[in-house]
C-alpha cells in the first residue's frame, strides 16, 4: 500500500509528527541480511527466564537493601509469609551473602555472551 507524504500526515498524525521531528530515533550498529547468522548470534541462555526472590537478593549490598525486597515481595504476594520468614532468618544469621555472590551490573547480558 502507498501513501502520499499528505495522505500519511492526514491517517497517522501522530506518527508522522515524530518521524519529521527526529526526536525518536534508534541507531544502529549492525545489519544482518541472514536470518540464520542473526539467529544464531542472539543468545538462549535466558529465554523465558523469570527472576526469583534469590536472584534480586543478589543485587543487594546491605541487609537493609535485602528487607526492602523481602517485604516487598511479601506484600505483592509473590512469596509466602513463611518464605519470608525463613529469608530473613537466612539474612540475619547469616548476612546477605549466604544468598550467593552479587549480581553485578549487566550480569545477565555477560553470562549470555553478549558483551564482555
């Protein structure tokens, strides 16, 4: 289907107002023409992959950081009380590392091979 440049404004104002202000645009730095090479370069690693409690608990640097979170999750109802219970007991005996190393920035796209 062809539109004229008038015809677009008229149909899509709101489009054709940020196409001609230059406002929203997204660079790029690599093109690929095969879908397969394109394919294969996008990791699998995390596919799906819906973080827990453990894993935003490897994020934090304080155990105040880590209780913010655990009673967080708490409220919203994405953990049991008596998870929670357990999680803090975990937290106060043993101090917000016991829950693994920290998650640095950009943990996931390093583990996925994406950036070094």
């Amino acid at each position: 289907m062809e539109f004229d440049k008038e015809n677009f404004k008229r149909l899509f104002p709101n489009l054709a107002r940020e196409m001609e202000s230059g406002e929203n645009k997204v660079s790029m730095s690599s093109v690929r023409t095969d879908t397969r090479s394109g394919e294969r370069a996008i990791s699998s690693n995390f596919v799906h992959y819906d973080p827990d409690i453990i894993d935003f608990l490897r994020r934090c640097d304080t155990a105040e950081q880590a209780e913010e979170i655990i009673a967080y999750m708490e409220r919203r109802g994405e953990i049991t009380k008596e998870y929670a219970v357990k999680l803090r007991r975990q937290l106060k005996e043993k101090g917000v590392r016991s829950f693994g190393p920290k998650k640095e920035e950009n943990y996931y796209l390093r583990r996925a091979g994406l950036i070094k």
